[in-house]
C-alpha cells in the first residue's frame, strides 16, 4: 500500500481530493485509494513498454530501406550523405539488436523520434505535433458529443422501456454497423457535391492562414462539423445499447423500488439513482475504446482529408517512412494510454468502491 | 427446457461479478448442467443446451441473413452473371439494366458480379479471423480465470496490453511489411489484434463460475483440470464465446473492407471494400454514380444487422431482463399501468433497506 505512492502524479492525488472530500460529506471513512492507482500505474507503464517494445521491432521487421526509397527520388544525394541519413533513422546494422535497443531507447528519453523523410527531412517530433491538435480536437470533440448523448439517450431509452423510444436501438444500432468510411463518403457525396451545405474535406478553405481570428475560426467549425456529425451518428449506437442494457438490470434493483416507495421524484430517481449506477460500466467502456475511436479517426481523416494524425500515418505508409510511421504510431498509444488515465481518474471519481478498497 | 430457464433467471440474479467484471453488465450464463448424471443423451441434451442462445427470433433472423451471405460466398461462380474482372470497353459507368443489373463500373466490369464475387473474401476472412480470435480467447480468457496469483495476472495484463493498444494503425504498419499480403495472412493479423475483448469477458465469467459447487464438487471428485475445462465450464461459457465469435467477425469484417479501402490490402482480390476503393478513387461518389457505391456498402452494413442481431438475441438469453423488461412493461400497459408509477413497484418486503440511501449500494461484488 505504500510501496506504490512514488508512481503517482501529483495532478491524480489532486483531483482525488476532490472526490473524497465529496464522500466523507457523507459519513463515510473514504481515502484515497492508492492500491487502485498503483495498479493502474503499473499497468500503464508496462502497456506503455510494450507499446514502445513493439514498435522498436516493427522497424527492424521492415523490409524495404527507406533511405533506398528516397534515394531513388532524389538523384542528387551523395553516398556520404546516404550513409548519415541510414545512421540517423537507425537502419545501420553494425550493432546487435540489444544495443540498438538500448540506444532507441536513449533517443526516445531525449525526446528524438527520428527524421520524417517525406516532409524533407523536418524532425519527426515536429511534423506530429503540428497534426495532433487537429486529431485531437475533432476527435476528441466528436467522441464527447457522441458519449453525452449515446449515454443520456440510453437512460432513458431504458427507464421507458416498452415504449416506442425502444425502436431507438434498432436505428442506432443498424447505423452503427455501416462502415465508417462509406457513411463519410455518403455523406460528402450528399450534403457538400449535392447540397453544397458543407465543402469538401480539407480542416480550413484554400488559401487561409492559421491564426485566432473569427474567420479563421468559423472556416474550421464549417470544416469540421460534417466529420464530427458522421462521427456521432455512427459511433451513438454502442453507447445507447450499452446505457439501456446497464440500466434496465439497475432499475430492477432493489434500491431503486425503494427510492420510488419513498415518493422520491421519478427525475430524481432516474439520474440520481439508476443513471447514476449505470454509468460505471460506460466510463470503463468508455476507456477501453479509446483505442478504436482513435483507429477510426485514421479512417475519417483519410475521407475528408483531414490534415491530422491518423491521414500523417498513411501518408507515411505509402511512401514507406518508417520513422514517421513509427512515431505516429507511438504519438496514437501514448495518447490512447493518457485517454484511458483520464478515464481512469473519472471512474474513480465516480465510483465510492474504488476508494473505499483499502478500508 | 423448463430447467433451462429456471437456471437461467438464477443466473442472471446471482450478478456476484457484475461490479468487478467490467463493462458488459452480462456475464452470468445458467450452470445449466449442475447433475452428473450418465450416458449419452445427457451429453446430447448438454450440446443442445449449449446452443440454446440462438434459439429466439433474433438469432434466427440473424442467422438465416448469414446463412445467405455463406451461400453466395460458396456458389458465386455459378450465381454472378460475369467474371467480375471482364472489362467491357462499350458500357462504361452505366446505370442498371436488364444486362447489367446493379450497372458497371469505369472500365465496364459487371458490379453485381464483383459484389457476389467480393462476398467471398468477406466471409472467409471474417470467419478466419473470428476463429484465430476466439481460439486464442478461449485458451488466454479461461486459463487466467482459472488458475490464480501471478499467471492469472500476468494474462489479464497482457490481455489488457492488447485492449488498449489501437488496432487499426498496428494493423495498418503491419500489412506494409507485406508487398501483396494474401487473404490469410490479413485473417490472421485481423484475428491477433482481435481476441483480447473476448478473453476478458470469458476470464470474468471463469472466475466466478471457479467457486461455483459444481465445479468445486469436481474437484474434490479428483477430476483432472482438462475434464473440468471442458466438461464442466465450457458448456456455460458457450453463450459468451458464442457472442465473442460474432463480435469478432463483425470487427473482422469492418476492418478487412476499411483496410481495403484505405488500400493497404491489393486491389487484386476483390471484396467489398475494394470495390468501394476503386468507386471512390474513380469519383463514383461526386458523379453520383449510385448504383456502384450504394450495394457494397449496403452488404456491409445488412452482414453486420445480421450479425448485432444474432448477438441481441445472445444477451438477452444470458440477460434475461434484456427481454423481460419491454415485456413486462408493455403488458402494465396494456393493464393501464405505468411501469415507472412509483405505487405499482412497492414491494411489501423492502422496509429494512429504506435507511440506505447512499447513491450507489448496488452490485456489491463479494467483498
């Protein structure tokens, strides 16, 4: 129990506080629950070694030579130049394996992911950042939307079971289903080429230049807004399902009979009791899907050609840079394993068991 | 069939590890075999309680939609009109007609030939990948269930290694390596990255049915693990794995047409999402050429109703409530009752539990 408080960022302890203050208001002994951070600490580092352990590989299982690649499309680079170029991405095999293992990982500590040779020899690290808040922003835009609404949506799909707000589902569930990239073309093909509501792809109008002022604002609001809607519709179904399942077998919990035998307001009972229960399992679902929202944002991004990560990572594909496909790649996990830390923090939040474990 | 469901509503109501499991509010599937009885009709009534989950209308109207999809895949030479791969310089991008029904594409092929041909792909990758999956599922999920300390954990923390690390860009750097990957190869990777949602929900499952009597009798009867495993817990697994192998062929089939798509997988073979890689590379969708964007992606999406279907029909033989629910609130209406009028819900019973209102008393788990 207190073997494991060095691990722990001081900004997790933080939002505790909040929480268990939140508890002790009401009579119970809560601390912080440093046994349940622990382990999730420690899962994160070994998921986030993993992560880092497979992607040292992936270079090494690569077939073809990147630097040959980019040889054969620039003439005019001469042997010596070739050969730095070899060292810098790592592709020199002098070494054994283990010590490039450990000066991959030296390279990482300083913050050095290689040179992108697609995006003429600029640092890996700053070709990424400049896509993350693209990514993020839309994504991470579109999947709360999607959650709030999927999650509302579902409780009271189940608290009106067996009404006709029950053929929710069915609907939700069916646009679900549909491939992600074909409901995006669909829905280009119909509201930007038929309609004209929306252009077409692109995060801002040819020929804008980033900066905080209004135009340029509502120009990125008018490009995003056609990704993010497609995102919702077809992410809202596993949410909703998901809700309604969870809350029909709360609501035939004992605790909430009583609540409603005490003439506790229906309002009351439904989000302060069943929704309040019901929402555990989606905030651990929630943060188990990280993983393929951010897989299927690669897929949005590709449609509209969104300026962001995921459209970096096949650009980098095709033309077989593997130092930047390798740091996309690790950007995505680590963003996925701060998501799910994030989720973490919520759920602990949200749930008195987990920080009344150690009691 | 009467004890079925009589263990059935048991199951559901025990809910020991629904607190702790994690997301799938289900996990509880009747001990539907508890008896030891002998001879071989018992086994045979064990098969057929073991397939009891597709036993409603769901999973039949599921089931009869895949079966369908299985038989194009089989008899596509026969049923397509032409080679999907027949170039035809005289009808390029011609909407339906009696000689080409769903019309053709930019070089004149048949798409209707090409969709009943891309069928095949589909479904052989799906199922393939569904089977490497569940396989790998079953053996992780049920072993880390059962055994316990270190080698549980270890398992559960590999499981959730592969849970949290995103498929698709893995999937996407993986088939690079491969100049021109062949079915199998796509079925395999699809099926490595996908079996770690199963293994949790069947660890889940295994550790509570672990402690259960039946399994602890067999124990102490000194029958060998293997027995136990397969004997004893697989038959109450059935409906999760059964419900695991349906998601993972629903994820396999969504990421073969997305990876073809995108276009790391050869435009060569031909499934759906070539198809609509070609169409959305030939501007099908700003020329609105319907006929050749709408049926690929319309076969996607009715497999995939056909597949959530099966599994509605599996949760909510592992849930009753699922079912029950709509029911029970349909028929107080019918009766002029409102389900969620406090009056009609007071149980006589209750009184002890009303000093105990802190938000969340509920799934308690076993602490």
């Amino acid at each position: 129990m207190t073997g494991v408080q060095p691990q722990l960022a001081e900004l997790d302890t933080d939002a505790l506080e909040v929480g268990t203050t939140a508890t002790s208001a009401d009579g119970g002994r809560a601390r912080v629950p440093w046994r349940y951070l622990g382990r999730r600490a420690a899962f994160y580092l070994f998921t986030l070694w993993a992560a880092i352990t497979i992607n040292f590989f992936l270079r090494r299982m690569m077939k073809g030579d990147a630097v040959s690649q980019y040889l054969s499309r620039n003439r005019n680079v001469s042997p010596e130049a070739a050969d730095a170029l070899r060292t810098l991405l790592g592709l020199d095999s002098d070494k054994s394996l283990l010590e490039q293992y450990l000066d991959y990982w030296v390279l990482l500590a300083q913050g050095d992911l290689g040179i992108s040779l697609l995006h003429g020899l600029r640092p890996v690290t700053e070709v990424v950042s400049g896509a993350l808040p693209w990514t993020i922003g839309l994504v991470g835009v579109a999947t709360i939307f999607s959650f709030a609404i999927g999650t509302v949506g579902g409780a009271v799909v189940g608290w009106r079971r067996g009404s006709r707000a029950d053929a929710l589902i069915p609907i939700t569930t069916f646009l679900s289903t549909i491939p992600y990239f074909w409901l995006g073309l669909l829905a280009i093909a119909v509201f930007s080429v038929n309609l004209g509501w929306f252009p077409i792809g692109k995060a801002y109008g040819v020929g804008m230049r980033p900066g905080w002022n209004a135009e340029f604002i509502g120009q990125v609001l008018h490009h995003g807004a056609l990704p993010i809607a497609t995102i919702v519709v077809a992410s809202l179904g596993g949410w909703m399902l998901g809700m309604r399942n969870m809350m029909l077998t709360v609501l035939d919990e004992d605790y909430i009979t009583v609540a409603q035998a005490k003439g506790m307001p229906n309002q009351r009972v439904l989000w302060g009791y069943a929704a309040r229960n019901a929402v555990l399992p989606q905030i651990q679902s929630f943060a188990l899907s990280i993983g393929f929202i951010v897989g299927g944002s690669i897929v949005m991004e590709m449609v509209f050609s969104y300026p962001g990560i995921g459209k970096l990572l096949l650009d980098a594909t095709n033309a077989k840079d593997y130092a930047l496909m390798q740091g996309v790649f690790l950007v995505i996990t680590i963003s996925v394993l701060v998501a799910n830390i994030l989720a973490d923090i919520v759920y602990a939040f949200l749930d008195p068991r987990t920080r009344q474990a150690g009691v | 069939m009467s004890t079925k469901t009589k263990t059935q509503a048991t199951g559901a109501r025990t809910g020991a590890d629904r607190g702790t499991d994690g997301s799938r509010p289900a996990t509880n599937v009747p001990a539907a075999a508890v008896g030891r009885e002998s001879g071989g009709r018992v086994f045979l009534s064990k098969l057929g309680s073991a397939f009891a989950m597709f036993r409603n209308r769901k999973s039949v109207a599921g089931l009869a939609i895949l079966a369908f999809f299985v038989l194009i895949a089989i008899f596509a030479d026969v049923l397509a009109p032409f080679s999907p791969t027949q170039v035809d310089n005289t009808a390029r991008f011609q909407p339906p007609s009696a000689e080409h029904w769903l019309g053709t594409t930019h070089i004149g092929e048949d798409v209707l030939s090409q969709v009943i041909h891309g069928t095949r792909g589909v479904v052989v990758v799906g199922f393939l990948a569904a089977l490497i999956a569940t396989t790998i599922a079953i053996t992780v999920g049920v072993i880390s269930g059962y055994v316990s300390g270190w080698k549980s954990e270890g398992l559960s923390a590999l499981t959730n290694v592969f849970l949290v690390i995103p498929g698709l860009p893995l999937i996407i750097i993986v088939a690079a390596m491969f100049e021109d990957p062949p079915l199998w190869v796509i079925a395999a990777v699809l099926g490595l990255i996908g079996w770690a949602w199963g293994a949790r929900v069947l660890r889940a499952q295994t550790m509570s049915l672990r402690n259960r009597d039946f399994i602890q009798a067999a124990r102490a009867n000194g029958e060998p693990l293997r027995r136990i495993i397969t004997i004893e817990m697989l038959p109450n697994l059935m409906a999760l794995i059964a419900a695991s192998f349906v998601g993972t062929v629903t994820a396999a089939i969504l990421g073969l047409t997305t990876l073809s798509y995108i276009g790391v997988i050869p435009v060569t073979t031909y499934n759906w999402g070539t198809i609509l890689n070609w169409a959305s590379a030939q501007g099908a969708f700003q020329q609105n050429q319907w006929w050749w964007y709408l049926p690929p992606g319309l076969c996607i999406a009715i497999i995939g109703v056909a597949l959530s279907l099966i599994n509605f029909g599996i949760d909510e033989y592992v849930n009753p409530r699922l079912r029950s629910a709509g029911e029970r609130a349909r028929a107080m209406k019918k009766k002029g009752l409102d389900v969620n009028e406090p009056v009609t819900a007071v149980r006589p019973e209750m009184d002890g539990l009303a000093a105990h209102p802190t938000p969340a008393p509920a799934d308690k788990g076993t602490e």
